[in-house]
C-alpha cells in the first residue's frame, strides 16, 4: 500500500481512497489510510476465551496479528474463506489488527462530498457502524467504522476516561469548543471528557461541511465578538461531505476565523499524516485515544 503516500501527502482535496472488499453479497469500504498491506488468508492459532469474533493470532512476518472475523461480527454471511478471502491489515489507535473478508475488490479515489452520511432509522444511532455510504454505478459501497468494531471486541483500544480523572482538579471553563466528528459513540464519549474537564460549553457537528457552515454563521454574526462563540476547534480527519484536512485549510486560510487553535484528534496520524496536518496549520495533532494529551493540548491552547 506504499502508493498511499501521494493522497495523502496533498493537502486540501477532500478526498479520499478507499479499499472495496466483499462479505458474502455485501460491499464494504475502508480508508486506505488504515490499510498496512493486504495479504491472502492464513490459519489462525486460537486463543482461549477470547472475544467470540477473535479469529486468533497469526505471524506473517516479524509481527503477532490478531485475526478478527469481520464476516462473524457483521452477521452476515457463513461463506468459508476460499482462496479469494483476505486480512486487510489494519493500523490505527496505535494497533495493527488484521480483518478477515472474503473478497478485496479494489481501490477507489473519491470525494468526501459523494460519501453521505447513513440514515439513523436504518444504521441504529449511536450503535450504528457505518460512518458513510459511497454510491457506485450498481451498488452501495458502506464505509465501516473500524474504530468502534475494534472498541467492541478490545474496549482497552477506545478513549479511557480515567486518563482525564487522574489529571486531579479541574478549573471549571465555559470557554465554547466546537467538535467536528461523525462518530456517535466518540462524540457522547469525548463529551463526557470534556465534562470531566471541566469544559462545559461544546458543540457537536458530524462532518467538516456543517462545522465550517456553523463557524461562518458565527463570522457573520458580529452581535458577539468570534471567541465568545467559538474558542477553539476539535476535529476528526475522516468525515461524510468534508474531512478534516479540509476543514482546517478552509480554517486557517480564513482572514477572520484563522486565529482560532484548530485540534485534529484522529486515529490515523501518522508520520505522513502529521506532516499534512502541520502543512495545513494545524496547532495540534493527537492520536486517538489518548485523550489525556487532547485535554492538556486545550488547556494550552486555550486557558
């Protein structure tokens, strides 16, 4: 997956790659930017009474993967792996894990505007575990929240709120963040951490898109001065209708909007992705979950 690099070193395209793969007559996608390599299906060794889609361990060079079934997770097909089964080899949140499916299908370069994001009656709210939907010419292609799959089956990998509760006493702050981040279950949990903090004032947006419609309508309004509405800025990388990276360009390129602290709290910042970041003007990058170093970074930035 070495061809990643050129993507993902340009800066302000909004768009992204996505790996297609099968399981049984469902398509899938997941960023390419999580994608370590992608290699034929293995045997696994088993490991007792571990998580039921836990496929086991397998070492296809120097490293110990774990297997997760993704099939088995997503109830959705009993198909046997064949010789056209795959483990995408993931990276993110600082673990590599490799994720069985039966078939990759490609590699797509698309816009973050055509990735829309699932309807809730459907994809179940806060439980739900897609983050976007890309329409092809015959079908749907469902990008997975990989993150909340692996914080199912290992909660150890998610954000841990002790982290926050050992900081000791917080000085309650009413300063206004604002959070671009699609996921539901991050979003209530990084909520409750900034709580924690002592940060009592944020406001929720699930794309780039509604976060910089939400910063411009408070650029317009100039019946309150910019910091009394908006302090500082949260936001996550891959998001429906615009990413992150675009978000911040749109951010820091503004004349009146470019003063805010701009955080991109991401589970893929990597060596690469922290140089697109920096490119762009970010104040601050922080690998999911370490929300100890996010809670800091706002006291900083901020207080």
């Amino acid at each position: 997956m070495d061809n990643r690099k050129g993507i993902l070193l340009e800066t302000g395209t909004n768009e992204l790659e996505i790996v297609e793969f099968r399981i049984g007559e469902n398509f899938f996608g997941i960023n390419v930017a999580k994608v370590k390599e992608i290699i034929p299906f293995m045997k696994t060794i088993r490991i007792p009474n571990s998580h039921p889609c836990i496929k086991g361990i397998f070492k296809p060079r120097d490293l110990v993967i774990t297997a997760v079934d993704l099939p088995k997770y997503l109830n959705l097909s009993d198909e046997d792996a064949d010789a056209s089964a795959r483990y995408i080899i993931s990276h993110f949140n600082k673990t590599t894990v490799g994720f069985l499916v039966h078939e990759v299908v490609g590699i797509h370069r698309i816009s973050w505007e055509n990735v829309e994001k699932p309807d809730e009656t459907i994809f179940s709210g806060q439980e739900g575990i897609a983050t976007g939907i890309v329409k092809m010419p015959e079908k749907l292609i469902v990008v997975l929240d990989f993150e909340k799959i692996l914080v199912d089956i290992s909660p150890n990998t998610g954000i841990q709120l002790s982290e926050v509760s050992k900081m000791g006493p917080r000085v309650r702050s009413e300063k206004p963040i604002l959070i671009a981040e699609d996921s539901k279950m991050l979003t209530n949990i990084l909520l409750e951490a900034l709580t924690t903090a002592g940060y009592t004032s944020a406001t929720v947006t699930p794309n780039g898109k509604e976060a910089w419609e939400t910063l411009e309508a408070y650029r317009e309004n100039e019946k309150l001065p910019l910091e009394k509405k908006v302090a500082l800025v949260i936001t996550d990388i891959e998001m429906p209708q615009m990413d992150g990276h675009s978000l911040t360009k749109k951010i820091k390129t503004d004349k009146v909007l470019s003063k805010l602290p701009v955080i991109i709290f991401s589970s893929l910042i990597d060596e690469q992705m922290y140089e697109k970041g920096v490119a762009l003007g970010a104040d601050d990058q922080i690998t999911k979950p370490e929300i100890g170093r996010l809670v800091s970074s706002i006291d900083r930035l901020i207080l």
